[in-house]
C-alpha cells in the first residue's frame, strides 16, 4: 500500500463515516424545524450521530488488546526472545505497556497482539489493522514477534493484506485505549510528527 493508496483510504473511510452520520444530523435539524417539541428526539438523533464514529474507533482500538497469559514460564520466554528483536526503547515501553513501536516508511506503528495500530506522519490519522497469528497456543512475545517480523519485511504488504478496522483522527482513537496504551501512543505520535 503506497502513501497514495493511505491517503485514498483515509478519505473513503471519512466519507463512509459522514455518510453514515450526515443522515442523523439532517433529520434532528429536520424535528426541531418542524416542531421544538420534538427536540428530545433530535438530540437522540445527534447522539447516534456522535455515536456511529466512537464505535468505529472502539473497533480501532480493539487491534491493541491484549489476552492473559496462560503459561507464565512460557510468556517469559516469549518476552525475553521478542526482546532480542528490539532496541531499548522499543523494550522498555513493551514491558510498560505490551506494545512495540516500530518506525517504518509509512509512520509509526503500535504492535500489539491482535493487530497494529499506523500513526501517519503529522501524527494526527491512524490506521488500526486487524491481524491474527493463526496460533491460539502462542505466548503472546511469540504473537507480536510474528507481526513484528512480517512488518519489517514487508510494510506495504502487511499494510494491505491486514483488515482495516479504522482510519481516522487519533484523538478519537485515544479516547477508547485504555490508560497504559495511551501511553504507547504518545511516543508513536511524537515519532510520527517528526516523520512530517
């Protein structure tokens, strides 16, 4: 997937969102022309409205979840081997938070285990991805590592072949991650911004 091809795709999804919103937006103004006495179910109207685009990005942030461990010795291995793959920086925000940051050409990428998180350069879209390692069984470190090495093999490929899950502003994203990965996207952000 090119700059051109994200560019593309962050605008469809802009336009598939208005078009799911504009609707709820027009028939609230629509009820309080027509009658003020319908005001109630205009702004029911507006929340669904606002609604629809905080379930996308809930969706978004859904690729960052992480599981609980099932074998603790077999989760220190996989850490400790996903480990030999990363710089310091890399690992110590892994260790805080479960996540790899990764620069790559097209931004700064968040790795969790459930899929990866693009934050475009200007840090202010993201693109959350949704891929699986098709191996239930694995630790998690082993999880990521996958993702990890496909990415850095092929980031344009693993771009395009991953399922979009959301694309849109990162401070809507940010709002449905949990404390620690807000965290993990604020080093992302910076890095992206100083890709612009």
């Amino acid at each position: 997937m090119s700059e051109a091809s994200l560019r593309r795709t962050g605008r469809i999804w802009t336009s598939i969102t208005v078009a799911h919103t504009l609707p709820f937006v027009a028939v609230s103004g629509l009820l309080l022309v027509l009658n003020p006495v319908t005001a109630a179910v205009a702004l029911m109207a507006l929340a669904q409205a606002w609604i629809i685009p905080e379930l996308y990005a809930a969706r978004g942030a859904n690729v960052l979840r992480s599981r609980a461990p099932a074998d603790e010795q077999a989760e220190r291995v996989s850490v400790g081997l996903l480990g030999d793959l990363l710089d310091h920086g890399a690992r110590d925000l892994h260790r805080a938070t479960g996540i790899v940051l990764e620069r790559g050409s097209l931004g700064a990428w968040l790795i969790g285990e459930a899929g990866a998180v693009l934050v475009r350069p200007g840090g202010r879209r993201v693109h959350c991805y949704c891929v699986k390692v098709p191996a239930p069984e694995l630790p998690t470190g082993d999880r990521v590592a996958h993702l990890l090495l496909a990415l850095r093999t092929d980031e344009t490929g693993f771009a395009t072949v991953a399922n979009l899950a959301f694309s849109g502003a990162r401070w809507r994203l940010s709002r449905r991650l949990k404390a620690p990965l807000r965290d993990a996207l604020a080093p992302a952000v910076e890095a992206a911004r100083r890709m612009d």
